[in-house]
C-alpha cells in the first residue's frame, strides 16, 4: 500500500511538472531569458538537476523536455544524454564503492526490482542494462544502484544505459521542442498535434512494451526449462 501511495505522489508530481513545462507560456519565456544571459551555466544546471533527482531517485524525464525546449533536438539530446550518463555513473559507483553498497544489497536482495535485475542479468548478460533502461516499470533513477552492487562491468552498464534511455530521451527532447515552437507561434496548431501523437506514443509505450518484455522473459524461462 506504502508503494503504491509513493507511485501515486511521484506520477502527480511528474504530471504537474510536464503540464507546466508543456503549456506555461511565462515560464518559458523565463527560461530562455536565463539560457540567453546564461548560456554557459545553463547546461551545467540542467546536469546539476539530474545528479540531485537521481541520487533521491525522483522522475527525471521531466529534465529531458526541459532540454528540448532549452536547446531544440540536437543539442538538447545531447546535454539529455550526457546528464543522464552522468547521473547513471553516479549511482553505479555509489552502489558499488560507497558505504551504500551493503545497504541497497539488504534492500534489494529479497526486493522484485532486485530479483528482476538478477534474472536479466543471468539471460542476456550485456544487454541487462539495455533492457532494464528500455523498460519503464523500472525505477530509471536507482537503477545504477542496484547494478553498482552486480558484477557487471561499468563499461556494459553505462552502454546499455545509454542505448536503452534513447527512445523515451528522443521523445521528450522533441515534444519540449515542439513545446517551445508551438509557443512562438511558428507552424503553433501543427506542433500541438504532433505533441498530442506523441504523448499517445508514449502512452503506448509506457502500457505495451513491459508486457512484450514481460512475455519475452517468460518465453526465455520456457526455453530454459525444456532444454
């Protein structure tokens, strides 16, 4: 009952926030005032932001919009990713070196997110980390803690971070630019739609693809039990 409570408070807080950062029209103009004075500081910000959201482990997909409507697609996914990479550094090196370490293996040895890491990392090894990314029922922001307390290499972990955020990165990053477009009222009712299909993509994305992941591994545990 105490994670569904959690689940529920950080999906309203999520949803507050990409409502504001979709369709406040003052605080974009703030943004992009602060990006003009500051052009240098505001990516250091932005990776600033992912750290402290991903050591308490709050929803950073949020973050990822806020890059698109900074920096448009390209130089948006780029300091998206390299937040994102750094802030997954930091908690698999928290997980694996710091006082942290014993602690997360208590918390997560009997956990579901614990086992679940486990059983990806026994079947597909490398690929672990891409699929764990890929899949959004799991907690995106302590995933570097639980794989810093595995025996995967940080090499393998932070590629398949990589590659597995890349999907949702992509989406947000362009709805935050469409965001911004529809703002300055360039090609506004297009961009509007666009971010409505979108949105319904990954609203589909969200629902379809832990049940295709889900019957994936059932379908690897079948394979496993005849053979």
């Amino acid at each position: 009952m105490r994670n569904h409570f959690k689940i529920i408070i950080f999906a309203a807080i999520w949803l507050a926030l990409f409502c504001e950062l979709i369709f406040d029209a003052e605080l974009k103009q703030s943004l992009h005032t602060y990006l003009e004075l500051h052009p240098v500081m505001a990516p250091i910000l932005l990776i600033l932001l992912q750290l402290t959201f991903t050591i308490f482990v709050l929803p950073c997909s949020t973050l990822t919009i806020l890059a698109g409507i900074l920096w448009g697609v390209k130089l948006g996914i780029i300091y998206s990713t390299l937040a994102t990479l750094m802030s997954s550094s930091l908690t698999f090196f928290l997980g694996r070196y710091s006082f942290l370490n014993t602690k997360i293996i208590n918390s997560y040895s009997s956990h579901q997110w614990g086992a679940k890491i486990n059983q990806l990392l026994s079947r597909f090894n490398l690929w672990a980390s891409a699929l764990a990314h890929v899949n959004p029922l799991f907690p995106g922001s302590s995933l570097g803690y639980i794989f810093g307390t595995t025996n995967i290499s940080y090499g393998a972990f932070i590629l398949g971070a990589a590659i597995g955020t890349m999907p949702l990165q992509l989406m947000m990053v362009l709805i935050g630019d469409l965001s911004i477009k529809a703002f300055l009222n360039t090609a506004k009712i297009q961009s509007l739609a666009i971010i409505a299909l979108l949105v319904a993509i990954l609203g589909i994305y969200l629902i379809i693809l832990p049940k295709i992941l889900k019957k994936k591994t059932v379908k690897n545990d079948d394979n496993s039990l005849s053979s």
